[in-house]
C-alpha cells in the first residue's frame, strides 16, 4: 500500500473521478507513493472498508461532493473503528492524516459533522495545495499535534502550469467507463443557485486549458480506444472560437473511429449559438453527440430574482433547431422550487418546454431537478420573503415555498423520478395533443398510490400498470 491514498465515492461504477487523477498527477516526486481508490455508494459497507484493513498509509485524501457526502461520512465513521482496532492490536500503528477536499467542503460551516473526522480541509482547487501539504506532513517524524481540523484556502491555479491527469485514466476505464474531460473552469454567469456565485471573481472568470496540448490529449485518449468523452465545462460554448476548434477536432474523430463511436458530451447555454456552432453541430452522426442545455425556468419574473438570463422565445428556438436539424440527443433542465414560481407557472413552462420537443422524442429528455441550497450560494436571501425553507441534510432540496407546499414539491419529485423512468428512458411515449404536465402529474400520483414507492419497481410491473391506467395515452416501448 503507498503512503498516500487518495478516496472519493462515485455515484455510479461508470463514472471514475478525474480529480482524483489530477491531485495524484500533480504530486510531482510524490507520484509513484500515492494509490488512487475508487469506491461506488452501492457498494456495502464491508466492501468500501476491505482495502483499508491492512492499510499503512499515511494520508489520507477524500474527494467529497454533494451526493457522497453522507456516504462519506458514514465510510469515515467506520474507518474510526478499522483504525482503532488496528491501534488495540499494533501499538506502533497510527491512523493516516485524513485530508477533506472537493466542491461539498469549500463552504460547509465548520461545525459541520463531515469535519469532525477531518485532520487537513482544502477549500478550494486542490493541484497546487495538496502537494505541499502533502510534502509536509510526509516529511514530518512524528506529526505536529495541533487543532483539528485545519482550514486551507486555496486560489485557483494557472491551468496552463499544472499536469493533466488522463494518462491515469486505466485501460478499462477507457474501453467501458465515461471519461471525464475539461477544456475550461469557471462560469461567466451569476445565478445565484450554483455555486460559482460564490466564488470570488477571479475564481468565477472563465479560465482555458492551453488549446493545443489539450487537443493532443483528447487524441491520446481516442487512440487509446476512449469513446465516451464528458466534458466538465460549466459553459463550453462561451468561447466559440475555441467550441469550434473542439468539435471540428472531435468530428474528425468521429469520422476515423470505428465501431462503437465516438461520442461527445457538452453542457451548453442556451443563449450562445451562433449561426457557424450551430452549423458545426449539425454536421455530427447519429449516436456522437448529447448536449446538456440548462433551462432552469421559462419564468421571466423568477429567472430575473436569481440573476438568471432568461429569453424563453429565443431559447426554444434553439432548442428546436437542436432536435430539429441535428441528430444530437438534447437533454433540458428545469429546477423546480424557484422563488416566486408556484405549481402553474412550472407546469407552464414544462408544458411549453415539452412542445417544442415532443415531435424529436426520444432524442430528447426533460429533466425536472428540486432545487437545493448549496452552502453559501446567495439564493439564501430570498428565503425570509419567499417563504424557503431548505433540507439541512444534502442534497439540501428546497422543502417547501410560499409558493409552492410541502405536499407540491413531494409530488414534483415524485414526478420527477417517474417521468425519467417511463419517458427519459423510452419505455413509453406521450401521445401528441394531451395535457403533458397535468396528466403526468395524475399518473405519477396513481403510481405512487399503487406502487407505495418509486424506486425499485419492476419494469414489467410497471409497465402491467401503464397498459391499463385509463386516464392516460401512452405508446409503449
């Protein structure tokens, strides 16, 4: 076992940490000393613990995120006891320096549980700050005993200093798992949902990975036999020289690769498309491009309160040509619990948001998110005059509004859940014409009802349901 062991708990097994890759890679002579484990929160717990049984490591760094951030919590619980156990048999062992870091712990206050087994808490980008740290506490004979935890600030590094980490993408990652890229970090805009809102200006400017180099990587990693790449990049279409130069790199690709395809995977805004971007991307096969385009809310009113750039009209003109004149795969976002915006006004905007997509079904999916208060973010502000009240636990989603009761959000993520299991994952399709918000909304009440779950629901079960429920018309799968 090496001496540092770097940690983080992916949602899925498909999804490996490209941070984890750029904190080891950018350990300079301490590279070859650290391991990098990838654990998935479905494992059990005695699987998440078996590496660390026999462990001699000296630190120990974890990568949290909103969505493992319990899990973590839960895996360090039982690293205490793995640790003492091992102290009560070895009298010489000592339990590794554990190092927190990640986008969860740059604005958690700190009486936060998560902290309370942390020794080192790295806010902010971690390449450049690790190292050190790292370099310290390796160096150091016997451990400086200070108060727990400690609070590093880190500002943003010069990307065009730090080391790529995808020669540490391993070859079944490549041939079966999504590979995580970015050509940028940070967002131009400022709505107050997200935390780039919070960071500070020079951390939310928009800074670019050197062209050239990135791109001999992108084919590094094609040559390699990656197929599916997943760029990171809040806002890819904000420079749309550089988007350009990126496509026509991938659409040549594209071209070469053999079976199965290469496929590209951006998130854009909608406010961005040019005719000469939106050219390029019709220019792509069928099964090579997904784009993520965040909508969030079609409510003029709520997008102008959270500093949100909302055109609804030019918007689904954009989208339309997305799913009209390419053969992408569009998935949309709307957040649900918005200040001010109640059950109508989202009903509204999904029912216009679905008529401008409905004929390009299934390339397209609509996905409805709960909205969340991440720490620090500034939408905090409005919760006094809009009646917010939020989940102290993550994922920190929205409980209840003035505008929209309890009851309301528990069935809009009910609706949420059954809306991607029966229409995102194309096992039936709406008909044409029908009241879409509204009758959904009745048969995610029905399913729930009958069901008494919406989780964990056999697809022929489920599917049983759908042929007979009368108030509905669905062409089935």
């Amino acid at each position: 076992m090496k001496d540092i062991l770097l940690l983080t708990i992916n949602a899925k097994w498909i999804h490996p940490s490209l941070a984890l890759r750029l904190l080891k890679a950018n350990l300079g002579s301490l590279e070859d000393r650290c391991e990098i484990i990838e654990l998935a929160l479905r494992q059990s717990m005695g699987e998440k613990t078996a590496p660390f049984i026999e462990c001699r490591a000296r630190i120990l760094g974890i990568s949290v995120s909103i969505w493992n951030h319990i899990a973590t919590i839960e895996l360090l619980e039982e690293l205490e006891k793995v640790w003492a156990a091992r102290a009560e048999s070895a009298p010489d062992y000592k339990k590794p320096v554990v190092i927190l870091g990640g986008p969860e712990v740059s604005h958690l206050p700190p009486e936060s549980e998560l902290f309370k087994f942390a020794d080192y808490v790295i806010c902010g980008e971690g390449e450049a700050a690790f190292p050190v740290l790292c370099t310290r506490i390796l160096g150091e004979a016997q451990p400086q005993k200070t108060e727990r935890p400690q609070f590093i600030s880190a500002a943003p590094v010069n990307l065009s200093e730090i080391k790529s980490g995808y020669h540490l993408y391993s070859d079944e990652d490549l041939a079966k798992k999504l590979i995580y890229v970015e050509s940028s970090r940070g967002c131009p805009f400022n709505c107050e949902f997200c935390l780039s809102s919070v960071k500070s200006a020079e951390a939310r400017a928009v800074r670019e990975f050197p062209l050239e180099p990135f791109l001999a990587e992108m084919d590094e990693l094609a040559g390699r036999g990656a197929r599916v790449f997943k760029f990171l990049d809040r806002t890819f279409n904000f420079n749309i020289d550089r988007a350009l130069r990126i496509i026509e790199f991938f659409l040549k690709k594209i071209t070469e690769s053999k079976t199965p395809p290469i496929m590209a995977h951006f998130e854009m805004v909608p406010s961005l498309f040019p005719g000469e971007l939106l050219e390029a991307l019709t220019r792509f096969p069928p099964n090579t491009l997904r784009l993520e385009i965040g909508i969030q809310t079609l409510n003029r009113e709520t997008a102008a309160l959270i500093g949100r750039v909302c055109n609804p009209e030019e918007e689904l003109e954009v989208l339309h040509f997305l799913c009209e004149k390419t053969n992408a795969i569009v998935h949309a976002d709307l957040i649900a619990g918005l200040p001010g915006e109640d059950l109508a006004s989202f009903g509204a905007g999904f029912d216009r948001l679905w008529a401008a997509l409905t004929a390009f079904y299934p390339r397209v999916e609509i996905q409805t998110g709960i909205l969340k208060l991440l720490p620090g973010v500034p939408i905090s502000r409005h919760s006094e005059k809009f009646g917010m009240h939020f989940s102290p636990a993550p994922p920190y989603e929205v409980v209840e509004t003035a505008s929209l009761s309890a009851g309301e959000v528990k069935r809009l993520k009910n609706f949420a859940r059954f809306w991607e299991l029966i229409v995102n994952r194309g096992m039936a399709e709406l008909e044409a014409g029908k009241p879409v918000f509204s009758g959904f909304m009745a048969l995610s009440d029905a399913l729930l009802s009958h069901f008494g779950r919406n989780w964990g629901i056999d697809k022929n079960d489920l599917r049983d349901f759908l042929e007979y429920y009368d108030s509905w018309c669905f062409i089935l799968h």
